[in-house]
C-alpha cells in the first residue's frame, strides 16, 4: 500500500479511502466487518462514512456497523484514521426539529456526541461538513470546532461539497482565528465529471487540503457498463441508465471501453488509477458493497498509465480547463 499525507497535516493515509455508504443499506453487518478486515489486511487505513448513512428510518446504521467492527478489538480503530461527516437532519422520521441538522454550533456539538457514541469511540480523525450551510457563519462554525479539538474528540475538519469560494472563505476565517481550518475536501470527481478542476481543486491545493475524489467511478459508467450489458452480466439502471440514453454520451462511453480494451486495461480500475494521477488528489473513495469488489479496487493501485492512454482518456473526456481561462480569455 502507498501512502501519502492528508494536506498539509502530518497525518499519514492510504492512496485508496474505503467509502462505507453501503454497509446497512445494501452489505449486512458480517459482510461490511469481512471488507473492513480484508481494507485493514491490504494497508488501506483511511475510512470515511456519514452520520447519516443507512438512510431513512435507519440514518446512524452505518456508523454503528464501523462501531461494532471497532468493539472487536485488535487494534482496528488505532490502525484506522476515520472520517465522518456532519450536516443531514438527524431526527426522526416525521420528527424533524429546529437545529437537528446544519453547522450551527448546537448541532455540530449535538452531532458529534451522537457519531462518537455509535462508533463505539473516544475521538473522530477528521470531521467534515458534508455541505456548505449558507446560514451559519464561519466564525461560529470554527468556534464549535476548536473546542471539540481542545477536547479531544476530535483531531482535524474537512468539508465535502464545498465550492472554491468556500474553501477559501472558511481557511481564510480560521486563519484569523487561528485555527487549524480545513484540511481535506471531498468532491465529485472522474473522467466523466471534472468540473472540480475548474476552481475546487485549485483552492485546495492553495490551501494545503487533500483531494478525496467520491464517486470515482460516476455510478458505475466507467466501470465498463456497456461490456457487463453486453455480456447480460449487469442491467443498467439508475443515473447510469438515464446517462446512456443519451446517445452522445453513450458514444463517449463506448470509446472509453475500445480505447481500454485496446491496452488490455480494466474499465474500473482505470478509473480509479486515473484519479491517482491528478495533482492535488489525496486518493479517491472506493464504496465496495462485497470483498471481491474492494480486490478489484486495490488493483487499481498497480495500474500504470502510459501518456498514450491518458492522452486518450483526455480526447474523450476532455477537462474545462482552469479558472478564469475555462470561460473568459
């Protein structure tokens, strides 16, 4: 396994982050505990999952699963640096209440304490604001952080979802408080979608935060679809189905797949290998819902891409360019 610092922090991480969205919702418990394992067997230390994951009537689930993994001992959580998130509303169904959700400081403190107890542990590595909250300034925001530092619960803030003009306002506003700021941010990025390469990606490397690219396979379109239809091995659904009707990007895919076959590379861990070559990218999350997903995952992390391939990745999936030059002279 290669690691690689967080940002600018000391904090040492693996290049793959195991995403754990799916652990309640689609992998029962023993499942998700046997891919926590075999991530922890491989070298992959760095987890990130979401208060509110599980979804619905069982938002928290998620966490209490990494909870229960921790509660079998044998240095899981000291081997583990986790991330978890905080923003969604967090009562119950049909429950909602003022300040159960956001970044006011009621709730972030309100937040942490509910994480900490499902997770079955004392301090949290890195917590981040899974969305920007236009209401709350960032002034108080800081203040809630720097007294859960000052207590130990937890080490560093990140954000996910955060424009550049975000980024920079928060770093900016912790820097004249003195605090630490943010020191990751975790962001829709792939082939397919790169926008954050306009001003997202820019502003974290000014600032010093690493990149955690989710959805690195952009619902499972780069992960070879239009083979698995083909072959009848996978039926297309979702966003994936809805993006394919469209027969310009269903082109587009179709000549990701020829160019991959063409260099006997796997559409998958292309992707994902593409992402570990990106300025700035700390290492993208990989959400495996069964063991044999997350084996094809660290595959990725021997992949090597000649400038053949990404120059032809970049014919086809051609980025927008930096900021201001993307839409101005």
């Amino acid at each position: 396994m290669e690691y690689t610092q967080l940002g600018r922090t000391g904090l040492k991480v693996s290049r793959l982050v195991l995403g754990t969205m799916n652990f309640g919702p689609q992998t029962d418990e023993a499942t998700s505990h046997a891919i926590m394992d075999a991530a922890l067997d491989a070298g992959l230390n760095f987890f990130d999952t979401a208060n509110v994951y599980g979804w619905g009537e069982n938002k928290g689930r998620t966490e209490s699963i990494i909870g229960s993994w921790f509660a079998k001992g044998a240095g899981r959580r000291d081997r583990t640096v986790l991330a978890t998130k905080v923003y969604a509303n967090m009562a119950a169904e049909g429950d909602a209440w003022p300040n159960h959700d956001k970044l006011s400081a009621l709730n972030i403190r309100r937040a942490v304490e509910a994480s900490l107890k499902r997770l079955g542990t004392e301090y949290i590595d890195v917590y981040q604001f899974h969305h920007i909250d236009r209401a709350t300034p960032f002034e108080e925001i800081w203040q809630a952080v720097d007294v859960l530092i000052q207590q130990g619960k937890i080490l560093y803030a990140g954000s996910s979802n955060f424009p550049g003009y975000k980024i920079a306002q928060a770093n900016e506003t912790a820097a004249r408080r003195g605090s630490v700021g943010l020191v990751s941010e975790q962001c829709l990025y792939n082939l397919s979608e790169r926008r954050a390469e306009m001003e997202v990606i820019p502003a974290a490397q000014e600032y010093g935060l690493g990149v955690i690219p989710w959805s690195p396979l952009h619902g499972g379109l780069l992960g070879g679809v239009l083979k698995k239809e083909a072959e009848g091995k996978r039926r297309t659904e979702g966003r994936a189905a809805a993006t394919l009707a469209d027969p310009a990007a269903r082109a587009q895919i179709q000549a990701y797949e020829d160019l991959l076959d063409k260099h006997g590379l796997e559409p998958g861990e292309t992707a994902l290998a593409w992402l570990l070559t990106r300025p700035g990218v700390t290492g993208p999350i990989v959400g495996p819902r069964t063991p044999e997903q997350l084996t094809s995952a660290l595959r990725a992390l021997e992949v090597e891409l000649s400038e053949e391939v990404l120059s032809g990745l970049d014919e086809i999936f051609p980025g927008p360019g930096p900021s201001p030059e993307a839409f101005a002279w």
